[in-house]
C-alpha cells in the first residue's frame, strides 16, 4: 500500500449561499466512507495562523519558504493500493468539497 496526499487549496472551493451545510455533510460522508474502508490515515485543514521557519538551532523566524505562503486547504491522506484507487478516491473528495483535488504520492521510506 502506498500512501497519497489529496487536497485542495481554500479558494478553490466556490460554494453557493446555502450549500455550506450539505458540503460539510457530504465531504464527512466519505471521510467516513474512507475510514470504513480501512484507507484513512489523516485528514483536516491548514489552521489559519501564521507559519513560522524552525532552523536546525531551534531558531524560530517569522514567515515560510516564499514558495509555499498560499499552502492552506484541506488534505487528507489515504493508504491505497494503487494510483487508479487514490484516483477514485480524489474523485469522490472532489465531489464532496465541489472542486478539484490534488493527488500527490508520498515517496515511501522504509525507516517509516
């Protein structure tokens, strides 16, 4: 089994007045699907506070890599068989939260 990363960025989810409830519903619904299933290994959102660079000297800085200041969403992490299953599953995240996923494979390491 390998596992994938499936997310989203905030602003891509457009939801119209009134369906917030139901997209809630919903996007739990398959993480409950998920967790039935044996797959979930973890899921949630980036908290909205702002992030902070730790050195290897325990010296905390304000602010991240410029390349991943927009990094915030909801992830979740799945332990699937194959790429074709971490598809599915992406497809029914996107359906629930109404936009598209993400799919990333984590390189797996065997001091895990």
């Amino acid at each position: 089994m390998t596992f994938y990363l499936i997310s989203f960025p905030s602003p891509a989810m457009q939801i119209p007045a009134g369906e917030f409830a139901q997209v809630v519903a919903d996007s739990h619904a398959v993480i409950d699907e998920a967790k039935a299933a044996g797959v979930f290994v973890f899921g949630g959102g980036i908290a909205d506070v702002p992030p902070v660079m730790v050195s290897g000297h325990g010296i905390v800085t304000e602010g991240t890599y410029p390349q991943t200041r927009e990094i915030e969403g909801g992830y979740t992490i799945l332990d699937l068989p194959s790429r074709d299953a971490a598809i599915d599953w992406a497809a029914k995240i996107a359906a629930a939260c109404r936009c598209a996923q993400e799919l990333r494979e984590f390189h797996p390491d065997a001091a895990s």
